[in-house]
C-alpha cells in the first residue's frame, strides 16, 4: 500500500514575542506573520517591519519584483526576496486577493455557455429516446416471434453503445472545464464559458500590462554618451553606480528599521 501525505501549508506567527509555526488557516486578523526570505507571503497586510522586494506576477502579472517596506501592502500568494518582512494580517484565507481569484475562478466554470445548455436540453430528450429504443428493440421482435430473443438482445446493445449520448454530453463541459482551468493556470481568467466561446469571433484583442505580451526584463540595447567619454567609459561608470547602490541597499534591507 502506498500512502500520499499532503503537505499543509503553514506561516510563522509572532505571538507575544515569540515566534511559532501555524497552518495558514489558523492565522487570525492582526496578527503579525514573519515571512522569511524565498517564502510565500500566506496573508494580505501592510508591512509593519523589514524591507525586501516581493515577486508579485501571481496577482499582478507583472514580473519585476517590487520593493516592500513599512506601509506598503502586500498580498498572499506573492514571494519574498532577499530580506525579511514582519506583515500584520489584514485579509486571510479567501478574503485575501488571491482566494478572490480563485472564488473567481470557481464561478467562471460554474457558468454555462449556450452549447452547454443545449447539450444538457438535447441530453434529456436523447438520452431516454435511446434507452426505451435499445428496450423495445430487444422485446418486441422475439415476443413478436421474428427471431431469437439472443440475437435481438444483441442488436440492442449495439445499438445502445452506438447511440449513446456519452461522448456528445460529457464532452462539451469537460472542454470548457479543461480550458477555463489552463487559462487559470497560465495567468488568464476566462470569466465563463459564455466569454470562451465568444473568443472565436474576437476581430481585435488589446493588451495594457507588461508581463503580457513581454517578458518585463529591461536590457540596454544601445549606449548614447552625451560627454565625451565613449560608450564603454559610460558602461564603466554605471556598473560602478550600480555596485555602490546594490551594497547600500543591501545593508539596508539587512538591517530592520526601527519604526519608533
């Protein structure tokens, strides 16, 4: 026998000084959770101590971390970078940003698109229609005495698995299901089926986020000096502009600040 263990998703919560590790559902509003460094933020809050930039494309789309001290909000499902953030629980488990996604998400699939209803319509009169054929087919030839019963119990059942309505029934939901939840999982809400069926009459599409149709990593493609250093001196001079701010920063960050 082999046994599947699932792994319950916990936070670390500072409760009177001291820290302990909880189940994310157990967290309570106001409470101050302590996310370390690569973790998973679990809550909606602002940042009450400490400074890191938080990876926010699984709410926003957008693929550039963003930096987080006291004051700024962050939201669940985001992930910590470098530094450590002490949050107080403002919204937990499906109050918070993302638990809104996927209630969302549930409710787009749970809609039902015109070829959908139709299906389940047609269903409901096909699926009845087959099966008192498939009865009649195999009673009524041998009580009419034109043949063994065998044979025409046999052609029944023929016809039954030729007839059924399976395939066309489960067919049309499972395809809507299947693509609402891709979409989902690629970062696209897909209000419905309605709307999915819809897509196939779209003429124009506009896109207004970066992360969409770019990767949101800037890269210097071209080095203009406007003194008389050449281009090479001005790469020099911003690498080292760079290392200064990258150490600064990272003391920074290192360090909690004192919110007094």
């Amino acid at each position: 026998m082999v046994q599947v263990s699932i792994e319950r998703a916990e936070a670390v919560v500072v409760r009177q000084g001291v820290e302990s590790r909880v189940a994310v559902e157990a967290i309570e509003i106001g409470e101050i959770v302590r996310v370390r460094p690569g973790e998973k933020i679990p809550i909606d809050g602002p940042v009450v101590a400490g400074g890191s930039d938080v990876n926010q494309a699984p709410i926003t789309g957008e693929s550039l971390p963003v930096d987080k001290t006291s004051g700024d909000e962050v939201f669940a499902g985001t992930i910590n970078g470098h530094g450590s953030l002490d949050v107080r629980a403002v919204r937990v488990g499906r109050d918070t940003t993302l638990g809104r996604v996927i209630h969302l998400v549930e409710a787009a699939q749970a809609q039902r698109a015109p070829a959908q209803t139709f299906v389940d319509r047609f269903a409901r009169v096909y699926t009845p229609a087959v099966i008192g054929l498939a009865i009649l087919v195999a009673i009524v030839p041998p009580v009419a005495g034109w043949g063994d019963a065998g044979v025409w119990l046999y052609r029944a059942l023929v016809l039954l698995v030729i007839a059924c309505p399976c395939a066309l029934v489960i067919s049309t939901p499972v395809a809507y299901v299947s693509a609402l939840a891709a979409g989902a999982r690629r970062g696209v809400l897909i209000k419905g089926g309605v709307h999915l069926e819809r897509l196939a009459r779209l003429k124009a599409i506009a896109f207004d986020k970066t992360g969409t149709l770019t990767l949101g990593r800037p890269s210097v493609v071209e080095v203009v000096p406007l003194a008389v250093e050449d281009a090479t001196s001005v790469l020099c001079l911003a690498a080292a502009v760079e290392a200064i701010l990258s150490v600064k920063l990272g003391d920074s960050h290192a360090r909690p600040r004192n919110n007094k």
